[in-house]
C-alpha cells in the first residue's frame, strides 16, 4: 500500500479539474496542465478531490500509484501557486543578464552563452549572480535551471560555477608543497 498514494489531491478554490480516460486536466488561476496517466492507475474526482487508485494488484500498478498521485499533486500546486528555482552564480567576472526572450550567461569562456528562455518560464536575474526561475510546470522549471547549471557546474576547489541557492559543494584541498 502506497502512503501518499491513498492520500486525495485537495483542489482548492478556483481550481478545477477534469478527467477524460488517462487524461487528467486541471485549470487554475495561473493556467491550464493536464498528464496522461498510465494504465495501470484510474483517477476520479470525489468531494476530496482527485483519487488515484490502483486497478489491479500487481508490482508496476504499486510502483506507479504514488508516482501518479504526486504528478497529479503537482498539476495543482502548478496552476495556484506555481514553481521557483534559484540559481547562485560564483567566479570573478561570472554574471547573468537577461535580454528579451534569451539569458545571456558570462561564466569564464571566450564567448557568452546564450540561452533561449522557453515557452512558459520566466527567468529574472535579481542580481547579476542570482537568477531566479519560475513557472507551472514542475517538470520544465527543474530541466531549466539543470540545463543553465550544466553550462558550468561548481568545482570542487575554489567553488566557482552555477549553483541552486543553498546548495552545498564538498570542497577538495589543493596541492601541497
């Protein structure tokens, strides 16, 4: 039996959610999302909200009954309150600005790094070493910021890089005489 699983997904004020087959939408005041849901698991919607069951007793519907319930979690904490990422960006000379529809990143190389801003995230750089991400959609928030992070992560020595806000880099002893 899944703990969170058994749990309803609560739909708040203002929220409203349908279901069509494995398709499961919900609206709410920042937008629309909706995910198609795997055959193994059935969603209905009740006085509790959204309920995620299992159809049969077998492994992969146990494996994805709380999976299923937390994307649907998901949907709904998206479209009322929404998602951020923050970004700490550390080195002599490394800094974000955005312009338009692109971040453009200078992070130590020979050119700056323009990234295009996707459809449905909005990025703002607070400073110019602090960019915060935000959007609705849980999924493309995270694959943002990992994607602005890959372009230089935080080295194990002086610690310079694109870093998520608190996080924290084991630091490596440099060489000795």
């Amino acid at each position: 039996m899944s703990r969170i699983g058994k749990k309803p997904v609560a739909l708040p004020a203002g929220v409203v959610a349908s279901i069509d087959g494995k398709l499961v939408k919900v609206k709410g005041p920042k937008g629309e999302l909706s995910v198609t849901l795997v055959e193994e698991v059935d969603a209905s919607i009740d006085e509790h909200g959204i309920t995620v069951t299992p159809r049969k007793e077998m492994d992969r519907a146990a494996q994805m009954w709380g999976l299923s319930r937390t994307l649907v979690s998901n949907l709904v904490v998206g479209v009322t309150t929404g998602f951020t990422s923050k970004l700490e960006i550390l080195g002599v000379g490394y800094r974000a600005a955005v312009q338009g529809k692109t971040l453009q990143l200078q992070l130590g190389f020979s050119h700056d790094v323009n990234y295009p801003i996707p459809e449905g995230i909005s990025i703002v750089a607070e400073k110019p070493t602090l960019l915060t991400i935000s959007g609705i959609n849980k999924q493309l928030v995270g694959q943002v910021a990992a994607e602005i992070r890959s372009w230089r992560p935080p080295e194990p020595y002086k610690g310079k890089g694109v870093r998520y806000a608190g996080e924290y880099v084991r630091r490596k002893e440099g060489k000795k005489k």
